[in-house]
C-alpha cells in the first residue's frame, strides 16, 4: 500500500499516518517528493484494507500496490532520486565518474592512480579491498588495510570512496573507512548482506547480478530500502549471454528501462560489462548516450602489471580521454530538447 499525501500536509498528518502502520504491525517509510510526501507500507503480507488511512488528515489517496516492488518506484516518488554520497551526488544534473583499480595493490599504486582521477574532475575513486575472486588461488584484496588506505585518498585527495563489501565484517569497514559500499554482481541476491546494508546509513552501489534480470535487480534494491536505506545507486555491469566476444555483454537497454520504472539513479560499468581495454571507451559513450546517471571505471597506472581485471583498466592517458568524451555526449544529451515552433 501507497499512501499519498496531500501537497499541504503537516508534519503531525505524516505522524499520524506513521502510527496508524505501526498499529496494524507494519513499517511506514516515508518517501519526500517534490510536490508531495508518500508513505510505502511493507511487512504485511495480504492488502491492506485503504480504510484504516482514507479519512485521516493530510491523505490524499491510499493506493493498493499491485507491482512486486513499492519504495523503488515512481509511484512511490515521481522524481528521480538524487543519492548523497560523501560531499557530492550521484543522480543528479552533473554525470558522476567513479573510477580508480580494479583492486588496492600497494599505497603507491593507489595515489598514482588516485592523482589522475582527481585531475580528471571525478568527484568519486573506487579500489576494491574485499575481492570476489574466481579461484581461491587469486589475490583476494588487502583487506581493512585497503580500505584504510581508501580512507586516506580521501583526506589527501578529496575524493569519495566507492569500495566493495562481500560479507558483515567487510560492511562494517567499509562504513567506517568509506563514503558508498558497493555491492558487486556475486552479491546481488545475498538476501542477508542486503538486509545488513539496509541499516545502515552509507549509500550503497547495488550491481546487478551475473544473469538477473531487471525485476530481480529492482526486488534485490527493494531488499535495501526495505530496511530503512533509500539511497540506492544501481549499476549494469554486464550479464552472461551465449556472446563470448566480450567478458559479458554489457546490456543498455536496462537504463531507460529503470528510469522508466524508478526514480533510482543508475550508472554504467563498461570495464567489467566488456572486459576488454578497447571495448571500455566506445561503450561508456553508449552508456552516458542512453542516459547513465554515471559510469564506474577501471584504471591501473600499468595495466599489464595489475593483479587482478588489467585486460580491461584504462591507463592514465586512456582514462582522460574517455572522460572528456563522455562529458561531451552528457552534455548533448541533458540539454533540455528543443523547442521548435511550427510556421504559420
Ligand atoms: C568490481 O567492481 O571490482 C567487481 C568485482 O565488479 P562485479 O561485481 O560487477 O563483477
Ligand atoms: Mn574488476
């Protein structure tokens, strides 16, 4: 159930509507738009019967839910989402760049990398400590001292640390040391992880998953808001198809498909959507063509040398190019479109 308040409903009208769900055993979350405030009710399992709400003050409307999910959608806030991460945003007008290693090798790795990233304007530096490994053979990341490091990029360079968290212990790092705490694609349906995300109050990067569709996705960002976290960023990193020209094939068509059913923000991953060096750059174009809030990038100061993903970092060089490209294309394509007047 949807409750939709009225445009000038006052503070004790959202209150009261809050302790009307508490009293029938459910959880009220409230979703602040531009024009109006809804409510999303979930812990109940039938429908709700829209009486209990219909006549209290401040209601304009309580909706039944008929979708599979109710905080990530535009019914439940026409507006996009603009997420607060560290002191910038992800979803607004600017396009936000996350770029940095695939993985934290060494300190002086890191700030070479982290040099370039700040110079590039990027207000966002990603390096994954906790690392989903295929072969328990493979480096598997630096652990809190990565994240640790992480931290000091941040005091040193003024950069907002995106990083993965694979299970509780890596959360509770990353919250302390990070700004956004990325769930990757081996994740995306570890129902316990994305509970534990849920509470806390760090914004999170939700992946999407090797072979999930969009539902899936949508139910897994659900799985956060749920407990109480709205600040949900999605990514399309690349689904497993039968294609084997690329790592995965990077599927776009999913970002008008989310802005159509979300009000989230959702970004583009062409290093791992393509795995290839020369496949990054044309397809974070097509990523900010078709409307990415942002793009998350792999740069290695010497890919060839990289532990872990180098057949797809961006050098230095590369990476500043890519960013002048697409800043480019994000200009052309948020230009408000044109009006053309008919002659008479
Ligand atoms: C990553 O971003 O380093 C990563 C492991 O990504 P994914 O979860 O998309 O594979
Ligand atoms: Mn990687």
């Amino acid at each position: 159930m949807l409750i939709v308040m009225k445009p000038d409903a006052q503070r004790s009208d959202i209150e009261k509507v809050l302790h009307v769900i508490e009293t029938l055993g459910f959880r009220g979350h409230q979703l602040p738009g531009e024009n109006r405030t809804a409510i999303g009710v979930t812990g109940n399992r039938g429908a709700i019967d829209p009486a209990h709400f219909e006549n209290l003050p401040g209601v304009a409307d309580a909706i039944r839910v008929t979708q599979p999910y109710k905080l990530i959608s535009k019914d439940a806030k026409p507006e996009k989402s603009i997420v607060k991460v560290g002191n910038s945003t992800i979803g607004g007008p600017e396009l936000a760049m996350i770029a940095g290693p695939c993985a934290i090798e060494s300190r002086e790795q890191l700030f070479t990398t982290a040099e370039t990233v700040a110079k590039s304007g990027a207000r966002f530096f990603r390096g994954g400590a906790y690392k989903p490994r295929t072969s328990p053979y493979a480096f598997q990341g630096m652990g809190e001292d990565g994240v640790k490091m992480l931290a000091e990029i941040r005091e040193q360079f003024d950069l907002n640390i995106v990083t993965e968290a694979m299970d509780e212990h890596g959360v509770d790092a990353v919250e302390k040391y990070g700004d956004c705490i990325q769930i990757g694609a081996r994740n995306m349906q570890n129902f316990s992880l994305l509970k534990y995300v849920g509470k806390t109050r760090k914004p999170v990067l939700l992946k999407r998953g090797l072979s999930a569709t969009l539902d899936e996705l949508l139910l897994a960002a659900e799985y956060i808001m749920a407990e109480g976290n709205y600040d949900v960023i999605l990514c399309e990193r690349g689904i497993r198809t039968f294609a084997n020209h690329a790592r995965n094939t990077i599927d776009l068509s999913i970002i008008p498909a989310v802005h159509r059913l979300t009000h989230l923000p959702v970004i583009v991953d062409p290093s791992h959507g393509t795995g290839h060096n020369y496949m990054v750059t044309p397809l974070a174009r097509a990523g900010v063509a078709v409307g990415a809030d942002g793009l998350i990038i792999e740069v290695h100061p010497c890919p060839e040398e990289a532990l872990c993903d180098g057949a797809q970092a961006l050098t230095p060089a590369q990476y500043l190019d890519l960013v002048n490209q697409v800043q480019a294309i994000h200009e052309v394509v948020s230009e408000p479109a044109p009006v053309f007047i008919e002659d008479q």
